[in-house]
C-alpha cells in the first residue's frame, strides 16, 4: 500500500468520517449521498421516537461495517450505499416487534445479511443496467416478519368505498406529510416535513417530485376508493414518493417526458401497493419498498425502447 494510500485509510477511520458515512447510509434510503441531508433524516428519527433513531442507526452502522470488513467497494462504503438498507431494516423490525434484545438481535444480524445481499444485487443487476435499491431490505424485513410473526395474520381483502374516498383537509393534510414520513415508517407529520426539508439540501427536482408525489398518490389512492384511514397514514403514498425521486430526480435525465413518466410511475404504485398489501396480509407480511423496487426497474428497463429524450437513454438531451 503506498503512502498516499494509507494517508486517504487513516483519514477515512476518523470519527469526523465515520460519521458522514453514517449519515450518507441514511440519506440513500432516498438516492442521496450527502451527509446533510442523512443528518435531518435522523433528526425525524428521532423526532418519531428515540428507540427509532436508535435503530435505524443501528442498522445503518452494522450493515456498512460488515461491507467495509468483507472489502466491499471502498468508493459505495464512502457513498454511503451500504447503510441505507441496514437503516431500514432496523426500523422495520422495531416497528414489526417492538424494542427488545431479540429484535436488537435480528437487527444486527439483518443488517449484517443486507451488505451481503446488496453486493449480490450490486453484481447481478448491473449487468443489466439496473440498480438494487431497496431490494435487499424487502428480502430481510419480509423474510423476518413473514417467519417470526408476534400477532395472527389478518384474513381478508382491504375494504374498500364505493366510489371516491372523501377526505377532511386535515386528513388530506396529514396523509401529504405521512406520503413521505412512511418511507422511514414516520407517522408524525413533522417528521415527513423534516424529510422534506432533508430532500430538499441534496436537490430542488428530488424535493419537487417527492412533494408532487405524495400529492398525486394520495388523488390516486382516494380516486381508486381505498380506505380512508390506510390513505390518511401515507401508506399509499411512500412508495410513489421513492419512484418519483428515483426516475424524475436521479436516473433519468430531466425533460418533461421524464416528469409525465415519473408521474405515471407514481399512479401504478398506488394500486400495486394496495394488491401487495393484499397478497401479503394472510402471512402477515408488508409490503415494505416492494411497490417502489418493481415499478422503478419495469420503467427503467422499458427506457430504451422508448424513445422520448430523457426517458430513452440512448435520446437522453
């Protein structure tokens, strides 16, 4: 190893670096890699609860260090992009069992698992020309909570209204904020504002999309007579809110084919959610970031036989 090389090591274990790392994992959760933006996120952890932000650190911390041990790629670890999926599952399994030594367990040893699985995606989709996103997450949460349930699984489909949900302005209000706060499982609508905030210190266009987004879910969830309390909750929402970011704001050049593909991205996700809801309840799953990880890689891989400038990649402008 030469000189500059252990120089650029030493740098890199400080706890000033260590840190920024840290928060880039959480800032990836939305395709971000800027430490900035993770610290706000985790200032909505918090904000939700402190047992939150605990594990979401937890999760974020043991998933980069087990990549950084197994020599994963020096330039992800730096980015950030083996955390965001640790930081995840650790919230999702809080959430799914509540605070104790068993779930601090499995959140060490799931977020352990997503390094391992991230680098698999990393491999197999990239010859494809498809990034992982939140795959490995999904896999480990939903594997967890489907194999270690701690309540009987619910039988039967989401009610639904006969016709369009009607919603008080408060709840409209609160289904906005909750669109976005769902993504880290946040349901105060403060938080969901402070991810906002967060979104919008790495990009105008992402913080733009995550807001039309939520807005455009919460019409579309409303238009299709899903219940009111799930809407209100932002739980037809986050995913919207993921593949907006994802296909308006980060892997796709910006044109206005691009926002209207983006948007239609966002209205599939909403009934997809609903049926992997659906199809997840009996066995008591969730549908974690599926919704988002599907759609955004159909629309992805649809991109080069489409041939509008910014949707194609080979018409990107």
């Amino acid at each position: 190893m030469s000189a500059a090389e252990q120089t650029v090591q030493a740098k890199s274990r400080s706890p000033l670096q260590l840190g920024q790392v840290e928060l880039r994992g959480i800032a990836q959760v939305t395709l971000s890699a800027n430490a900035w933006t993770g610290l706000l996120f985790t200032v909505a952890l918090f904000a939700e609860g402190w047992r939150t932000g605990v594990y979401g650190l937890l999760g974020a911390g043991v998933s980069t260090a087990t990549a950084a041990l197994l020599g994963a790629d020096r330039g992800n670890l730096v980015k950030g992009l083996d955390g965001y999926c640790g930081c995840l599952t650790g919230i999702a399994l809080l959430v799914s069992f509540g605070p104790s030594g068993r779930t601090v367990l499995l959140t060490v040893l799931g977020a352990a698992v997503c390094a391992v699985l991230s680098a698999a995606g990393g491999r197999l989709f990239g010859r494809i020309g498809l990034p992982v996103l939140t795959a490995p997450y999904c896999l480990v949460a939903g594997v967890l909570v489907i194999a270690l349930p701690t309540a009987p699984a619910v039988t039967g489909a989401t009610a639904r209204v006969g016709g369009f949900t009607s919603l008080t302005a408060a709840e409209a209000g609160r289904a906005f904020c909750d669109g976005i706060g769902q993504v880290f499982f946040l349901d105060k609508w403060y938080a969901g504002l402070i991810l906002l905030v967060g979104i919008l210190l790495t990009s105008r266009a992402a913080a733009v999309a995550a807001a039309g987004a939520s807005a455009l879910a919460l019409l579309t969830a409303c238009a299709a007579g899903l219940p009111a309390d799930r809407i209100t909750q932002g739980l037809y929402g986050y995913n919207g809110v993921l593949c907006a970011i994802a296909l308006a704001a980060t892997f796709l050049t910006l044109t206005p084919w691009t926002a209207g593909y983006a948007a239609l991205a966002v209205v599939a996700s909403v009934p997809f959610t609903a049926a992997w809801e659906a199809f997840t309840r009996p066995s008591g799953g969730s549908p974690f970031t599926w919704p988002f990880v599907v759609t955004t890689w159909l629309f992805l891989a649809a991109g080069p036989a489409l041939g509008r400038p910014g949707i194609s990649f080979e018409k990107a402008e």
